[in-house]
C-alpha cells in the first residue's frame, strides 16, 4: 500500500529570521528541533513586503505584478476617485489549496491571508483577517458555511483578528494577542488531529500585531523605545508560547510522512520615523491643493488642484507614487513622452532624501515594469522604500513637515522587513548534513515546494522554483 503524503505549513505572519534563527534560537526548542532535523533560510518577500500580497504571492508563486494588486488598497480605475480593497476576489489565479483540491488531495486552510470570502475547496476554508464578522452567519467565514457551529463549538467566539489593534492600551493588546492566537491554535491542534487532510495550512496573524504594538518596548535602538518591567519581554515571551504551541502541533502529526513548513512572509525592522510624502511632494511643486487643511487630512479628502498636479501619493509601509498622465487619469497633464523622465527625476529625488539631521536615508524606488512579469490591474508609476524601509510613508497632508514621527493611521511601532523566514522538515530527505541554511530562497518558491512535496506537477505558469 502507498503510503500517503502530506503537508502542513505553519504561518507566522511578519517573523523575521533575526529573531527565529539568530537571538532566540536556542530559546525556542521546537523551532529549533524543525530547523536541526531540516533545511532553514531567510525567506525573500515579494515587493511590497506586505501581507497582501505576499501571501498570495506565496500560495500562487505569481508576482504582485502578474495578480494585479499592489497592497490591501488598489487603484480600481484610473480615475481618481475608485479605490479597491484586495480580499479573496480579487485573486483570480489558482492558489496551492485550489490545485490540491481539483487533484483530489483533502486540504484545510485556517486564516490565510486574501481566503476571505471563502471559496468552495476539497475540505475546509476559514476566512482570514478580512472577515468583517465570525457572528453574522448571513455573510460566512467559513467553506462550508456549517463549519462556522464546529468552531464556535470548539473555541466559542473565533477571532480573525485583534481588534482595534492600533491602540495605546498595550495591556489589552497583549490579552486580545494571547486570546486570539489561543483559539486559532486550539481549532488547528483538534483539527489537525480529527480531520481527514493531505494539505493543512494555518497562518497566525499574532505575530504581525505584537510587533506592530511592542517594538518600541523591544528594540533599544528604536527611536521611541521605552523601559516597562513587562511589556519589554512581551515580545519574547510571545515567541516562547507560540514555540510551545508549535511543539503540541508536531507532537500530533505524522512525521514519518509529513513534511513542515515554518513560514513567514515579511520580517519586522524598527521604523525611524515617517517622510511625508504628498508633502514632500507639495514643496517640491508636484502637486498642488486649492486650499491646505486645517488638520491632518487624507489625500484622498483634500481639494487637489489637477490642473497644476503632476503627481501624488499613499500613505503606508512603503509609498505608492502615481502620475497624472494624459489620456490616463481624466485630468492628466503629464505628457506620455514626459513620463519616463519624470519618473526618472522623482527617483533621483527620492533616493538623495536626507533625514531630520541631513543624513541620507537610503531609500530604494522601483519601476513596476522593471520588477514584475507583467503588471496587471492599475500599479502605481512608481513603489518606494523609504529609508529601506526604516521610514514609512505617510500620506496625509497638514503636518507642516515633511518629517513625522507619529503614525498618522494609529500607533505603530515597527516596519516590515524584506525578508522572512522558511524551516522544513521532510521525512524523506536522509541525504546531506541535517540543520542546512538555504539561501536565494523567494517567497514564490513556496508553492511550487509544496506541491513537489505531495507529487502534483507544477503548473509552468509558476514563477518560483520547488526547494
């Protein structure tokens, strides 16, 4: 009799290596017992190294360009006032668990990014972090929608997310972080240990929301960093349980026949502070408003002036520049063949950006024809690092600097880094030294990886490569 492959992956959104595989390594047993008995890497992401894409990216092994959005919020047209938010309909191609199911393998997915609305599968889909409720049952979060009474069996109210995560009230943070990761984990070990499955992916959102909450009490670089006789560890602490929950997860499968995966898909980096960028863009005479608010105002609710606008942007992790073209945006006034060149200045421009203090930041720009297969959907003219990520962007207008040091969305002590983390264990592996780092591994690589695993081809429109 054949014996019977499978699958589990376990998701840890924005790990980054420098805390898994370099300062709490030998803290983390379980961790460390996948990583010495298989092969470990830092993990490249996808640019922009944000959840979405990168998740999707991941399961697709497509680039951000070739599934056609560019973050959680999307130009849907070119006109100026349509914005899409990127959910599970928004990915159009095949993702891991869709080619497993037509293939006839049993798969469940537990909160992976972009799987809100659930779509029908071979098994069990519970919707991600996009879920807008787990207690309206007229909008399900779950493939089948009956799924919905067994969790609620299990955990009582399942959390997809932390909510109100960007909050100054750090006590609940860490109890809202510990309750939800708490139930997710609960539902994984029982299903993992009842259900029929070949493919079984989970992803913890957890991690992502402490760093985002914490770094301040965590890195004593960090601009802002603050001592506090608990909340300095939290991070650590975190880390350890999630560890503990780990070793009960490998404690249940079959690791004669079972590879693991241990994946994030971005890292995590202190954030220096934040560039201004549509008033950057103001004084150096790019775009132009009719009136300047009175208070912190979104680009979005500001009077802009398009006739005298050549460009503007968003705010977020990394900036999205976009130019007001003719014959593209409805009142464009860059000429087509001014295009190139005028990309070409804002890069230079972007890249000599100094800090409060005069020192350069090291911002890194990129075309999204010079980085993607193809670009579908309506990509920004241009992506940009601020700092390397050091700095994020800030998209409001009203600061009176172009330097900030407060995040305009909430707050927010950290960035995203633009590498992750990948440990495998694969039973079948017996040749070579075990505890092996790899390196030039992508965050497309993954799909292809797992589906080698369980002998399903690859499909050839794949970026990535099996590992």
């Amino acid at each position: 009799m054949s014996r019977r492959k499978k699958v589990l992956v376990i998701g840890l959104d924005c790990a980054p290596p420098e805390l898994v595989f370099d300062q709490w390594r030998d803290e983390l047993p379980n961790f460390k017992r996948v990583m010495d008995d298989g092969v470990w890497g830092k993990l490249e992401s996808c640019i922009p190294a944000i959840t979405v894409p990168a998740w999707s990216s991941m399961m697709s092994s497509k680039d951000p360009g070739t599934l056609g959005f560019y973050g959680f919020r999307n130009r849907g047209d070119y006109s100026y006032e349509k914005n899409t938010l990127a959910n599970a309909n928004s990915v159009k191609t095949d993702r891991v668990w869709d080619i497993l199911s037509r293939a006839g393998k049993k798969v469940i997915t537990v909160g992976v990014p972009q799987t809100y609305p659930p779509r029908p599968v071979n098994g069990l889909q519970v919707g991600c972090f996009l879920s807008p409720s787990t207690t309206n049952h007229e909008k399900p979060y779950t493939y089948p929608a009956s799924a919905m009474q067994e969790i609620e069996a299990t955990v009582g109210d399942y959390l997809v997310d932390v909510p109100n995560f960007r909050t100054d009230d750090k006590d609940y943070l860490l109890r809202q972080i510990y309750t939800m990761t708490e139930k997710r984990f609960k539902l994984v070990k029982k299903w993992i240990a009842e259900k029929d499955w070949d493919f079984f992916m989970f992803v913890e959102m957890g991690t992502d929301r402490i760093h985002h909450g914490l770094w301040k009490y965590h890195d004593p670089t960090h601009h802002k960093y603050e001592v506090h006789p608990v909340l300095n560890e939290s991070i650590h602490h975190y880390y350890r349980y999630i560890d503990s929950e780990i070793g009960q997860i490998l404690d249940l499968v079959d690791e004669q026949n079972t590879t693991v995966f241990i994946v994030s898909d971005h890292g995590a980096k202190k954030m220096d502070g934040g560039i201004c960028v549509n008033e950057w863009l103001i004084k150096e005479g790019y775009l132009a408003l009719k009136s300047r608010p009175a208070t912190l105002t979104s680009i979005d609710k500001c009077e802009i002036d398009w006739g005298r606008t050549r460009v503007w942007g968003d705010g977020g992790y990394y900036a999205r520049i976009f130019l007001n073209v003719e014959g593209r945006e409805p009142r464009g006034i860059v000429k087509r063949d001014e295009y190139e060149a005028l990309r070409d200045e804002l890069k230079a421009k972007f890249e000599a950006l100094v800090d409060h203090n005069g020192v350069n930041i090291g911002t890194k720009v990129y075309k999204p024809q010079e980085i993607y297969k193809e670009c579908n959907g309506v990509p920004p003219d241009l992506i940009v690092y601020f700092g390397d990520l050091f700095w994020r962007s800030v998209g409001t207008v009203g600061h009176g600097s172009i330097y900030t040091f407060e995040n305009d969305t909430g707050p927010d002590d950290c960035n995203h880094a633009q590498f992750g983390i990948v440990i495998r264990h694969d039973p079948d592996v017996h040749e070579g030294p075990c505890g092996r780092e790899l390196t030039g591994l992508q965050l497309m690589d993954m799909a292809p990886a797992i589906l080698k695993q369980l002998d399903v081809p690859v499909p050839a429109d794949m970026q990535g490569k099996a590992f």
